[in-house]
C-alpha cells in the first residue's frame, strides 16, 4: 500500500511512495485520504491493528 507523507523537501507538500520505493508527487485525493486519517487518529479513532 502506498505510503503519503510531508515532503521533508518542501515543506507543505505531499509525497506519496510507492510499494516498490519510489516517491512522486501526491494526487489531491492522496492528500486528502491523508489527512482524514490523520485526523481520525488525533480523536482516537485509527485503526488498532496498524
């Protein structure tokens, strides 16, 4: 599964690596799955078993 993070680069980016190891530039969708989660887990609902 394709792993999204802040570009440690350029900060305010999104970067998205993919499962074989490169990294390229996050689609809007990306980002925003991103930050829901992110979210989700500031209120204590993400997933346990990650």
């Amino acid at each position: 599964m394709p792993r999204t993070y802040c570009d440690p680069e350029n900060p305010g980016d999104f970067v998205t690596e993919e499962d074989d190891g490169p990294t390229r530039e996050s689609t809007q969708e990306e980002i925003e799955e991103t930050v829901e989660q992110w979210q989700e887990w500031d209120k204590g609902e993400g997933d346990k078993n990650d």
